[in-house]
C-alpha cells in the first residue's frame, strides 16, 4: 500500500514537501498543480498507507512524514538489495566452478 500511494507524482510531491518539516495543508497546497481539497485528499491516502502523521493545532491540521513507514519502506528495500546481491554473488561464484 505504501508504494502505490506513492505512485502518483501529486502524492510524491506532497510527501517530499514534507520533508522540510511538519506543516499544513495550506502551506503544502501552494505552488501545487491542484486544488487545497485535493491535497487533503492526497494527504488522507498518505496518511492511511502510514507514510503520513496528522496532529491537531487548534483548528489546523499539521501533517509530517511518518518516520515508522517509511523505515518499514527502508527495510524492504534493503532486504530486496540484499537478496539480489546475494544472488548475483552466487551467480558469479557458480561461473567460477
């Protein structure tokens, strides 16, 4: 679910505007391509696929990267390019034989 929430450039661009720090869906809605509603409606599938936190400030939303979904997206990442890397050592080492 991570991925694909990520599959779409508008979602993407929200989330690396996230990566300058907590903020509201006003702030990131400017510059966009879409309309303020729209990103909130990015920033829900975000926050469903847990790659986004939401905390209350009054009556404002602010929204930041959640650092638990995406270390989850790290470690499949890593357990991927490990497994290749093994398997192309193992690769190499059966050429040798």
């Amino acid at each position: 679910m991570k991925f694909e929430a990520l599959a779409c450039p508008t979602r993407r661009s929200v989330f690396e505007k996230l990566r300058g720090g907590a903020s509201s869906v006003g702030a990131l809605a400017v510059g966009m391509p879409v309309s303020r509603p729209a990103v909130s409606q990015h920033l829900k599938i975000l926050k469903d696929a847990g790659l986004v936190a939401e905390r209350r400030d009054g009556v404002r939303r602010i929204y930041s990267i959640d650092r638990a979904g995406l270390d989850e997206m790290r470690d499949y990442f890593d357990r991927f390019w490990d497994e290749a890397l093994d398997s192309y050592k193992r690769s190499l080492e059966g050429r040798d034989a």
